[in-house]
C-alpha cells in the first residue's frame, strides 16, 4: 500500500461530524471543498500524471460534487440549500461586499458591537 491509502480522510471526518450534527450546509461544503482540492491537484500539476492519477482525480471531483449536491438538498430549509465559496466562518464577508469601499476601516465601523455586548 502506498502512503496516500494510509492517510487519514479529514474532509470525510469532517463531514461525519456536521452530518452527526444535521449541519447539512457544513457537510456539504465538506465534500465540496474535496473537490476544489482535487481541481487544484490537476490543474498545477504537470502533464505527466498517470492514467491511473487522472482517473483519481476525476473520481474525487465527481464524487465531491455528487455527495454535495446530495448533502444540500438535505438541509430542512430550503432558502439555506446553498453554498458560499471559502465559507470558514459561521457569518462569511465575501469580497464582493467589500469592493468599492475606500478603506477596510469601514468593514470594522465604531457602532459594532463588541463580543460583550
């Protein structure tokens, strides 16, 4: 066995726990995020990957897009089936509601509240 068969699934960990939980959106990113690894793998890497690899790669993309889309469409609220690119937080700022502001002093206003209220 090779040492990549040996390591350890941490998206699959990381999808057991949301689903344990019924955190379908979490899983769901879970296995989606698989799948941009795996995009990434085949797009740097050099033309010299094996059958065998390519077929690895497309299985992981194909595998990660299925088991999201099945994971979404899970979530009991259907006005939540749906998945927000590199979502790390439990309240993301996607970039696109910060492009065309001046400074990233207004991200951070002075009327926010603090964690202690």
């Amino acid at each position: 066995r090779n040492s990549s068969a040996l390591r350890a699934d941490y998206r699959g960990c990381l999808y057991s726990l949301h689903a344990s939980r019924a955190n379908w959106r979490r899983a769901s990113a879970a296995i989606a995020f698989g799948g941009s690894l795996a995009r990434l793998k085949a797009a740097t890497s050099n033309s010299d990957l094996s059958a065998e690899e390519n077929r690895a790669i497309i299985d992981a993309i194909t595998l990660a897009a299925l088991g999201a889309a099945h994971a979404i469409q899970l979530e009991d609220n259907p006005s939540h089936r749906f998945l927000v690119p590199n979502e790390l937080g439990q309240y993301p700022a996607t970039p696109l509601l910060c492009e065309g502001m001046d400074n990233a002093a207004n991200l951070t206003g002075s009327n926010k509240r603090g964690r202690d209220g």
